[in-house]
C-alpha cells in the first residue's frame, strides 16, 4: 500500500474521533494516531537466533474544557465514545492548566514539503538475514577477531498523522533500514569487544554489509593489549564523532524547554549567552532530505523551520513547544514532540556543525591526548553540569595514535567544556543527532 494512502487512512480515523470529541461537548482537541510494523533478524555464529516482526497502532486524544485539559490513550478505536467520555470526564476534573492550548492557528503548516523520509523498498526476512550473515562473516574474517556477539539487521515504517479542531490535518510515514554487529577479539582475560552498525531511512543509503562487519572486526582488534595511564589534569580529549554525538545530545538537553521550565538545566540562564566558542554553530533543521529526526510539521501540527539554536557559541533560543514557549514568555518555534499523552518540546535533525580541520590535523596540533572511541556510564549532572564517564580509546602520542588504552575516567563539567569544544571537520548527517569529531581541551583523566 503507498505511503499516501497509509496516511491518508490515518487521518481520517483521527478526524473522526475528533468530530465525536466535538460533538460530545469539547471546547478544542487533537488526536495523534500512530502506527507502526517492524521485522529484524539476528544472527550468530553463522546460524539464525531468532526473528521477530511486530505491528502496533496508537490512539491519543487530547481535549480542552475551558482551561482544564486531559489525554488518553488506546490501541483499539473500537469504542471511540467511550474514549471520548473518558477523556472529558478527566478534563472536568483536572486542574486548571494556563499554557495548554491548540497551536495558533497562523503558526500551523499548510504546504507539506516531501522529504523523502518513506521508501517503499520491500525487504524479505531472508534478505535480512543474508545481511546479518555477511555482517558477521565479514567481522569474523578480519586477523584477531576471535568470536561472533550476534549481528541483526531490521525494517520497518511508522506512521504518524495529528488532526485537530481547528482545522489542521495533515500525516506522513518514515521507513528505516539497519544492520549492526558485535564481535570479541582476543582471547581470555585480554578479550576485547566493539561493533559497527547503521540505520537510514532509505535501503539504498545503508552502507554495505560487509563493510559495517570489517569496520567491527578491525576496532575490536584494534583495542588489544590496552594499557592503563596515570591520572593527568588538563588533558586534550578528542571524542571521535560517534561519541562526540553525545555530548551534543547533552547540550540539546540542557536547552530543551522542558528542562529550563523545570529548572533542572544548568543552562537554564544563558539564553543569549556564549555558550560554545566563537564562530561554532548549532543547527536544528528539520527539512534535511532523507534524515531520521526531519519532520514536515510538528507534533502540534506547527511549521518546523531551521533553527540556529546556537549562533557564533551564543545561545539564541531554548526547544518550544506552544505551552512551554507560554510559560517561559515565548511563542512556539514548532518543535512540539508527542509520546503517548504528553507534550514536550525536542530537536530534530540536530548538528554542531563542522569545523575546517580533519580528526587526524587535531591529533597533530595538540601532540599527546586521549582520543575516545568509547564511553561507558551514564555520569551527568544536568542540574549542574557535572561529567564523569568510563572512556577507552587511544592515547595519542608525537600527533599520532600510539597504543590502546582502557579503564578511564573523563571528568570536567560541560558548561566548561562547551566551552573548550574545537570541532573536526568529518559528519554525518543523516543521523538526528550529528556531529563531526570534537576534541575538548583541559580535562581531567583518572587512571591508576
């Protein structure tokens, strides 16, 4: 069945329960109705473990009594009046909420682009399959690599329509394709693991599995015989970009609109502050062909349009959705995010955008520094900015890699270290959170 009709099914379910919301004596509402199928198979030693296929639909309306405002939630639109008067009976009885409201009306999206977020590849269990084996093969023939951890691949689509009172009406599905895999390298108590994997929204985007299995094979052996180093204060850290995302994710966090609401943000007063040096960007756009967080309108049925979120290191403006731009004293900039019932504000395709020198010239320029290809641990502070996490990586030596290193603590605080951030020049875009390798100055490395 094509993407269109998909929606277009969806959007008429949602539009029904909101004309009986209406009808039943709601001031406003909006439905969000979602639905989604998956398959992925997994593999190991060479041999099929398992597969699974799932399919699943939501149902989630939202209705205003004056100012009292209630959700509720299903997976069936059997009994869509009971659903309404369920829905009622909760608003009638809730407290009075002064932000929660429909998005205005002059804010909402009228002219969908297509961003090529759905691709009607059809892609047989078998296949799948084909792919998790020449992932693991390819893994297991790479010198030292000693063992399988399982390799997967998976498809799937997701559908997602949002209808309100007052007029919008719109929807659109998202397909995605991934193969990952994990292997050990070395034997006994020197093992060493580490895995590739990737995800598109398009088949022919997807790296070829061969060679997410080689990349595997050779970062596992690559980390053989770590050493351990001694505790060092003000040390380089160059994070490469599949661990720098991370820190980027840490910022999108602490200038999300929930989190200065609630006063958990470390960055909750630095809106038109420098936070990030001079002359580094942060972009959210929502419009990047083909990306895994684009979205044509959000879930309020708001324009997404590219934001600057940070403009030459300072902070223009936090993640808004209707009611958390009212509560802070701004207007939405249409990054409203439904999950189940509730409401928050979030990016989409974010990225801290790429400075002029590669990964390899920083590893020059600073001479010695440990360059992250792992973090384990979830130790942040979001209130304070307080880091410390597990790392491993390389240590760098004379501007160059020089031997593995394991067991180390990296400590700092990230408002400091915002601060120091030096970005590289390689990214990927295509993920919702991108970012190039990024080497922070003057942290502090707990070893032996």
């Amino acid at each position: 069945m094509s993407s269109n009709k998909h929606s277009g099914q969806l959007i008429e379910t949602a539009a029904r329960i909101v004309e009986v919301a209406k009808r039943k004596g709601a001031d406003a509402a909006d439905v969000v109705v979602s639905e989604g199928v998956s398959n992925s198979v997994s593999v190991r030693d060479g041999a099929r473990e398992n597969a699974q296929a799932s399919e699943n639909r939501g149902f989630s309306l939202r209705v205003f009594s004056g100012a009292r405002v209630a959700s509720v939630s299903t997976n069936t639109d059997d009994d869509v009046e009971g659903l309404v008067d369920r829905a009622l009976a909760m608003a009638r009885v809730s407290p009075e909420d002064p932000y929660a409201s429909l998005a205005d009306k002059d804010r909402l999206a009228r002219d969908a682009a297509d961003l090529e977020l759905y691709d009607s590849t059809a892609v047989s269990t078998e296949a799948l399959a084909e792919r998790a084996l020449a992932a693991e093969e390819a893994a297991l023939s790479v010198a030292g690599v000693t063992k399988s951890s399982g390799a997967g691949a998976g498809h799937g689509e997701i559908g997602f329509a949002l209808v309100t009172s007052d007029g919008f009406t719109g929807g659109y599905r998202r397909s995605y394709f991934s193969t990952s895999v994990s292997v050990v390298a070395g034997e006994g108590s020197s093992m060493q693991r580490d895995h590739d994997y990737d995800a598109r929204a398009h088949n022919s985007d997807l790296r070829p599995p061969e060679e997410i299995g080689r990349q595997a094979g050779e970062r596992a052996v690559a980390r053989l015989s770590p050493r351990q180093m001694e505790t060092r204060r003000g040390a380089s850290v160059l994070f490469e970009a599949r661990q720098a995302r991370s820190l980027v994710g840490h910022l999108a966090g602490a200038i999300s609109g929930s989190a200065v609401a609630r006063k958990t943000s470390f960055l909750r007063d630095s809106l038109g502050k420098q936070v990030l040096r001079s002359g580094i960007d942060l972009i959210d756009d929502p419009a990047i062909a083909r990306g895994a967080g684009s979205q044509p309108f959000d879930g309020e049925g708001v324009e997404s349009r590219r934001l600057a979120m940070v403009e030459d290191g300072i902070l223009q403006q936090w993640f808004l959705s209707t009611a958390l731009g009212r509560e802070l004293g701004f207007e939405t900039n249409g990054r409203g995010t439904r999950s189940g019932n509730s409401l928050s504000a979030s990016p989409t395709n974010l990225s801290l955008e790429p400075g002029d020198r590669t990964p390899e010239e920083l590893m020059k320029e600073i001479g010695s520094g440990l360059y992250v290809t792992e973090l384990i641990g979830q130790g942040v502070n979001m209130v304070t900015g307080e880091y410390s996490r597990g790392a491993s990586g390389f240590w760098i030596e004379n501007g160059e890699i020089a031997y593995p290193v394991a067991q180390v603590t990296i400590a700092g605080n990230l408002k400091d270290m915002f601060m120091a951030m030096t970005p590289a020049s390689d990214i990927d875009r295509l993920y919702s959170i991108a970012a190039p390798s990024i080497l922070v100055e003057g942290l502090t490395l707990a070893g032996r």
